[in-house]
C-alpha cells in the first residue's frame, strides 16, 4: 500500500513538473527509479497514462481520469493525517468547486468568504460554467446544480428553494408587446442559453404540459450574457429567481406569463458518493444550504 501511494504522488510530480526528470529532482529520486516505476504503474493498470516524446508529455484520456482521482486520494490522506495531529473537528485541504457562472459570481463567491472565515485551512479552487462537469473526471468535491438532475451515481442534496422565470424589459414589452399566451412567444424575439438551446420551452398550466417552439434570436453559452441581453432591451429570457429576482423587484425586469410555471428546477449540491466523504465537502454543502435559505428573498413560487 506504501508503494501504492508512493506511485501516487510520483505520477502527480510528473503531470504537475511536465517532466520525468522535474518530477524526480523535486522527489530526491534518479531518473532510472522515476521512470521504471511509471512503467510499472501502466503496466499494473492496464492503460497508458501518458504519451512521451524526446520533447513534452502529454496525459492520455485514461491519464486525464488518473490523474483527477490520484489528486482527490492525495488529498484525502493530507487530509486524514492534519485531523489526526489537529484537535478533533478542524476541517482543511483543497475544496474544488464547480457552479454556473452567473450563480457563483453573484451568490457563491461571498459566502465562500464567510465559509473560510470560519474554517481557514480550507484552500478553494472553484470553476465556473454553464455546462455540464463531470465530477470524477475533473476531481471536482462538489458542484452546484440549477434543474432536474439526471439519474446518476452521485448524491444531490436540495440546497434551497428555487424555480425559473420568463422575463424581458420594460423597454422591450413597450416596444413588442406583452404575450398573453404561450403561442405568443413564437412572434417574440427570445434569448436561448444553456442545457436547451433549441427553443422547445415547456410550462405548466393547472395538470397540463404546454409546450412552445420559440425563435433563437440570441443563442449564447453563457447565463449571464442571457441575462445582460434581457436588461438590455433584446428580448424574453428563461432564467433562476436566483438570477434575476432583485430585477423583477427593482424593476429592471417583468416576468412575461407569471401564471404559467416552468418545470421544477431545484438548487443542487452534487457529490460524488463516498463512505469516507471529506469533512471539508460535508461541512459546506451544510454552511451552503443554511446561508442560501437565510438568502431567500423572493415570493414563494
């Protein structure tokens, strides 16, 4: 198991140097060891885990998938070992984070303030992107997910109430009109982002399922361009309350059809599932949940 771990940490030298011969400066061991024990780990594995020239390295598929687990593993026995030297209870290590853009610049970043305030050996490194992540691959603890979730191995966890809105601008509604039913959509310049780009909005009216095919006027991959475009005057858009809530109540946005409802979309903390879950992970989806619910400012959908 010693020798496990060891090869471990000397595949993650070797991605994080870019070389063999970095990676066995920095581990006080020869070229010769470094190299052999590489060869041993693939040919234990049963994979490649990197593509070798005289001039770069560059990690398989396979080694990308490698790799992401080795980091969570090193992690995880870092970790374990600062518990057992530390008083009982504290939390630290890397927290990797993945959110929606738009979500983690307005909602996440303050409150991952307040989270290291209370627990300052944890380190963050959080992604932000609208599109789908794939946990395991890219090591990520936890993600924050806004809509149904797809079936799955991982664990989800409700975070907080949360469903999702059509809105437009004053300035566009006086200018276009204001639908009156969701056939009235099609004759509207509308901004499609996300995980349904092809315009096909579903609602729900009483025990009916409506469904509307509207124009892909905007087309963009970002949420919080959508939302920018509809402040501007561009359009109708399908976003979170979180999103666009202090619009509506400010005024800076009007929800367009407010008695029809989407389709639940719920905030999710996503998790791979593990017996041993880090502390760091438990203790924030909690803070998380807790802070996000003491948040909540909108009416009740």
């Amino acid at each position: 198991m010693i020798d496990q771990t060891l090869d471990l940490a000397l595949f993650d030298r070797v991605v994080s140097t870019g070389s063999l011969s970095a990676a066995a400066r920095e581990m006080g061991l020869s070229l010769a060891v470094v190299s052999k024990r590489l060869g041993l780990l693939e040919q234990r594995l049963g994979v490649r885990l990197l593509n070798r020239t005289t001039r770069r390295q560059a990690l398989t598929e396979a080694g990308q998938v490698f790799h992401a687990c080795c980091q969570r593993i090193l992690a995880e026995i870092a970790e374990t070992e600062r518990l057992m030297t530390r008083q009982a209870g504290t939390v630290g290590g890397v927290l990797r984070i993945s959110a929606p853009r738009a979500f983690g610049r307005r909602h996440l970043t303050p409150l991952l303030v307040a989270f290291r305030e209370q627990h300052p050996d944890v380190k963050v490194q959080m992604s932000l992107s609208d599109l789908w992540v794939d946990l395991v691959a890219q090591g990520i603890d936890v993600a924050i997910r806004v809509g149904t979730l797809p079936d799955s191995s991982l664990v989800a966890q409700e975070l907080a109430p949360n469903y999702r809105v059509l809105v437009a601008s004053p300035d566009y509604l006086a200018q276009h009109g204001t639908p009156s039913d969701v056939g009235d959509l099609q004759r509207h310049d509308c901004i499609l982002f996300g995980n349904a780009p092809h315009g096909d909005w579903r609602f729900v009216s009483g025990s009916e399922t409506l469904r509307v095919q509207v124009p892909d006027t905007y087309l963009v991959d970002d949420g919080d361009a959508a939302h920018q475009l509809a402040l501007h005057g561009a359009g109708i858009t399908q976003k979170s309350i979180w999103d666009v809530g202090d619009d509506i109540r400010e005024g800076r946005l009007v929800r367009v059809l407010p008695a029809l409802q989407i389709p639940a979309s719920p905030l999710h903390a996503v998790y791979p599932h593990s017996r041993h879950q880090a502390p760091r992970t438990r203790v924030f989806v909690e803070f998380l949940r807790d802070r996000l619910r003491a948040t909540w400012r909108w009416p009740v959908h």
